[in-house]
C-alpha cells in the first residue's frame, strides 16, 4: 500500500517515548531535581498516550507538545520546585575548589543553581518562570514556547522579557543568561 500516508504519531508511540523520554527527564531534573525527575517524565507520557489521539501535527511538533505537557506536570510539583530553589538560595555561591569545579562542570539545573540567581528563579510567576525555564532548558523557540504552553507569541516575548529584567534586577544589574552560563558552563 504506497499510497497510504505516514502513519499518525499516536500509532508510534513507542519511537516517540525512545525519542524523547531522555531530553524530557532532563527538562524535569533540571526544574525539580532528580528525584521527582522520573515520577514527571513517567506522568508526562502517560498523558501524552491518553492524549495521543487528540494531538493535532499541525499546531505543534511532538517534541514541543510533549514539553507543553512536561511543563504542565511540573506546575503541579510547583511548590517542591519553588522548595528546591529557595533552598538553593540559602545555600549561596560555594567556596571551595571542589564546589566549583561541580558548578563549572554542571549544565544549568535546579540542583546547580545557587544563591541570589535561585531565588530570583523561585520568586517569579509561574508563567514567566516556565516561559524562561523552556527557552533556557528545553532550548524552545518562542514559536514552540507558545505551541507548547497555548499562549500567543507576544505573551511568550512579554513573559520572557519580564522575567530577565526581574531576574537582572535581583542579581544587581548582572545579565541572568550570562549568569546561568558563567555558573554553569
């Protein structure tokens, strides 16, 4: 039958789950760390096959419907997120060599933020704190932050731009993003 169309992404579940379960336990251990990462991937796929017959190629690709609904799973786990970065907040910059190094060899993560750059993360909104956390951590365009979260384009642009100028003003004029490259490497 070589006139038949490709077959739906619901019929591929199992390729999809390969594909993508890895990057979206990442996304989850770097918003909740590691232990509630594997409950949020777990959940986010099991919603995604009880969706799968409803999710629509058109509006987005797979990868950035699957960070939509990781991202809802997460705001669910909301407080031990906001838990986990105010901890982090009142454990401040590390001091010794060891510590650093762990920090310049880290990639950006709940666990691996420290001090005044955690807190300003814990304290924004929820919106603009999933909208900064997909472009930083899931590396989304604003076109598949806004497929995956089923908000305008603009929103995403406002969401963003109000999170970095409340992030650059809590770390003292410091550009977050270079703050999150320098601390993380």
């Amino acid at each position: 039958m070589t006139g038949d169309p490709p077959p739906h992404p619901a019929e591929r579940f199992e390729e999809v789950f390969d594909l993508y379960f890895a990057e979206i336990h990442r996304y989850a251990a770097k918003r909740l760390g590691p232990d509630a990462a594997a409950d949020v991937a777990a959940q986010t796929f099991l919603e995604a096959f009880r969706q799968r017959r409803r999710y629509d190629p058109e509006r987005a690709g797979v990868r950035t419907w699957l960070y939509g609904i990781a991202t809802r799973v997460v705001g669910r786990h909301k407080r031990a997120e906001t838990r986990a970065l105010r901890a982090l907040a009142r454990i401040g910059p590390g001091r010794d060599a060891e510590e650093h190094t762990e920090r310049v060899d880290s990639r950006v993560s709940a666990e691996g933020l420290r001090g005044e750059l955690a807190g300003a993360i814990a304290a924004l909104p929820r919106g603009q704190r999933d909208v900064l956390l997909l472009v930083a951590w899931a590396d989304l365009t604003h076109d598949e932050v806004a497929a995956a979260l089923g908000i305008s384009y603009g929103t995403v642009g406002s969401r963003l731009n109000r999170a970095r100028t409340k992030l650059r003003k809590a770390l003292g004029g410091t550009n977050p993003m270079l703050t999150l490259e320098e601390q993380h490497g």
